[in-house]
C-alpha cells in the first residue's frame, strides 16, 4: 500500500484474477474458515407484479417516496428506519381471520430505492437466504414483497385510497396510519434446504496488545447464476464486490510488510452471504474471533467504483463516529478531502456488513467512490457512478474490464489502511459521535469492562 500508485493498481488489478482462498495463501495469511448455517426458501411468484420474499424482517408496508425514503434492503433493527424520521410509513391491514399479507415495499423510482426495478427482481427473484432461528431468534413474516409504482396505484385504488396522495402526506411528522381494507389470497410453495457458507478470516496477530483488534471486512458472496437469463447468466460481481476483496487482500499484504508491526491484532474478514443480508457479518459479531468489547473499530469496504482518481472520498453514513475523524486526516495527507453522504435517503449506511458491526456497538467507517474526478470533475464523476448503477448493479454485466483505471481504488485503499494502521500503532479506542444511535451500546459495553 505504500507502493506508487500505478503498481497498487497493478496489484488489484491482478487480484481479481485469482481465487479468494488461493490469494489468501499466496499472502501467507493465517486462515480461520467459519461456517454459516443458512436455510434457503425457495418462494413461487404468485401474482404478477409482486415479487414475494420470505424471511425479511419487514413489518409494513413502507412506501418508499421520490427520494426521501430509506429503501435498505438489509434494514432489520429499529434504529435502520425510525419511522418518524423516516416521515412515511403506512399499515397493510388484512381481515384478522385471514392469514395476513404482513409486508410489501413500494418501488416508486430509481433514485428512491437507489437502484431501478431490475436490482429487485434480480436480488430477490430466486431462493431466499436467512439464518436459523437459533442464530437469528427475530420474527419471521409469513410473506414479504415488492411492489411496482403502478402496481400499488392500482391495488391502493381499488381499496379507495390514493397512493400518491398518501405518499406525500407520510412525508409529514405526525403522519398516522390508515388502513388498507384489502385482503390478498396467497398460496407458496416452498422447498426448505439446510447448507453452509463460508467467512474466511486472516490475522496478524498485534505485537504489544494482541488481545485488541482492528477489523478490515469485505464480502466475496454475490447473486450466483441466473438460468433463467439468456446469454450471460453468472452475476460476476466484479465491482459488488470483487474490488472490496482486492482491496481487503492488498491491506492485508501491506500490513503483513509493516515495519514496525502493528501493535494490536488486524483481523481480515472476507464475509459471506452479505447480498442476502448481511448475514456471514452478522454472525461474526456473534461468534466474534476477538470479544466485541476487545474490536477495536470495522473498516469496510463494498463495491469501490473503479472510474479512476478523484478529489474527494464520500463518507457513507457520515456523522457517526471519530473515525471520520482519522479518515479525514488520511485524506489530507494525499491532497483530497471527504465529502459527506450524498444520498443519506438511501439508507447504505445500513446495507453493507459494517452495519453488523455497528449494531453489535463497534465504531465502524464505510467509504464509496468520490464524484470529483481528476479528469472531468463532479459531471464526470456522477454520470460514472450513475451509470454503474442503472446499467451494471446487480446484473450479469458487472464484469472485470481490462480497460479499467485503478489509480483511484488504489488511492482510497490507501487511505484506508492508513486509518487501520494508526488504529493498530496506537491505544486510542475510537468513539461515536454523542448524536449516534450506535453509541449507547458501546458504552454500557466498555463501562461494564
């Protein structure tokens, strides 16, 4: 990490050539495979225009409006979607004899969910994924969904209500409720399957204080194979998240080179099943490697976009913790600057592993490609970024390209590491802003120490 910048790009570039295990043993890291016991359902598509999901812990039917509602796709704790905040939720009703449609989402635009209609349909189209009971005791709905725009239109209409009309005043603080008098016949076929997947964890174990640990986390799980699709059916994911692992592996080797060598331990987390919600990350802070109270922080990094070098690193979820803090410094050093949350609509604060992390009360930092672009500015930087999202996200078309510029992947993974190795070379434990909702946790959790 500490190479010019053309040969870190070099290196990630070679990354994502190789297999995850076989980098993880060309880097000489001391490996830990933990299994993660999942249950697949698969669900049959009964009516056309509702996408019917099972096992998410959704509770409402939350309409999602033009750009100011949280569309997480991942949301599963009370914090992920204050509804008051939030400003516009509504109850799905059904007749308290009837078994009860317990939760549909309404897709209403691309930029309110922060991907188009084809990110749902391939996302959740196929055999669901969730943790037994055992390791994830929450409720379970019996059916969950999406709507389209039109879809909930129409079905709002025929129940004497307006959808549109409703929308807007759930935008409003005090907003109440109001019952949708409609009842939906649903019959699911569904295979229950028990496998495994795996989170493979690297060390470095700290020299002064190795019962103390910085963690690094990326996931290597996407979608799978799509039969159903002509032409390309493997959903490569070779932004989501084939440059996080890149990244992860390239800190890894720069650590494993430090001299001198950290002072606490560095755990490199590649998780699994995080497109099925975030689930191997989940169950690494409940069978944590290092005692929650001993993590230092979780750095993570999901899907870098690779559109070359930009001015500026935006903070996903800013205004969390002092990390931001560190990362600012980092970002100084290079001549750059972060921006905050540009979408904070969006809610991927809540959408990627270190939000398990944060649940679990440890301060963690999640970064995403910045929009200034050394070649273009802040025009070329949102058309790429767009572009990446409307065309590529979650289709089989997110593939490796040889033409890609690294220089930029190169720069943040740096910045990242230098976070981490000032965690590692220090005995500074990062806080949480006094305005976090994650900052309770870690103080009842270091108080009690």
């Amino acid at each position: 990490m500490t190479a010019p910048r053309q040969r870190g790009a070099a290196l990630l570039a070679a990354m994502l050539t190789v297999t995850l295990v076989a980098a993880f043993a060309a880097a000489a890291l001391w490996q830990q495979w933990r299994a993660v016991e999942v249950e697949s359902a698969e669900r049959t598509r009964v009516q056309p225009g509702w996408l019917l999901l099972g096992a998410l812990d959704w509770s409402r039917l939350i309409l999602v409006e033009d750009g100011r509602g949280s569309s997480a796709d991942h949301l599963a704790e009370p914090w992920a979607v204050p509804l008051e905040e939030a400003r516009l939720s509504t109850f799905l009703a059904a007749d308290k004899n009837v078994a009860q449609f317990d939760d549909a989402i309404v897709h209403t635009t691309n930029a309110a969910a922060g991907y188009p209609w084809s990110v749902v349909r391939n996302s959740w189209g196929g055999p669901q994924l969730a943790l037994p009971q055992s390791e994830d005791p929450g409720p379970r709905l019996p059916v969950a969904g999406w709507l389209t725009r039109d879809a909930a239109q129409r079905l709002f209409a025929k129940a004497g209500l307006d959808f549109d009309k409703l929308a807007a005043e759930a935008d409003h603080r005090g907003f109440r409720p109001v019952d949708l008098k409609a009842s939906a016949s649903i019959t699911l076929d569904s295979k229950i399957a028990h496998g495994s997947a795996d989170n493979v964890l690297g060390l470095i174990r700290g020299s002064e204080h190795p019962d103390q640990a910085v963690v690094f986390s990326a996931h290597w799980d996407h979608l799978g194979e799509d039969a159903s699709l002509k032409g390309d059916k493997i959903f490569n994911g070779a932004i989501d998240n084939g440059t996080g692992i890149a990244a992860l592996l390239e800190i890894a080797k720069a650590f494993k080179a430090q001299k001198p060598a950290p002072k606490r331990s560095v755990v490199f987390a590649a998780v699994t099943l995080e497109e099925s919600g975030l689930l191997g990350s989940l169950y690494y802070t409940r069978h944590p490697v290092f005692p929650i109270d001993k993590t230092v922080a979780d750095i993570n990094m999901d899907a870098m976009d690779v559109i070359g070098p930009t001015r500026n690193l935006q903070i996903i979820g800013s205004g969390q913790s002092q990390l931001e803090d560190m990362l600012k410094a980092a970002l100084k050093k290079q001549g750059r600057f972060a921006i905050p949350d540009q979408t904070p609509e969006n809610g991927f604060y809540f959408r990627s592993d270190h939000f398990s992390f944060a649940k679990a009360g440890v301060p963690a930092l999640m970064t995403q490609t910045g929009d200034d672009m050394v070649d273009g500015g802040t025009a070329a930087g949102r058309k790429a970024l767009d572009d990446y999202t409307d065309h590529r996200y979650h289709t089989p078309l997110d593939n490796f390209d040889p033409k890609w510029d690294f220089s930029g992947v190169a720069e943040d993974a740096q910045a990242l590491y230098e976070v981490g190795r000032e965690l590692a070379g220090s005995n500074e434990w990062p806080e949480w802003y006094k305005d976090s909702e994650f900052r309770a946790r870690r103080e009842k959790m270091m108080d009690a120490k």
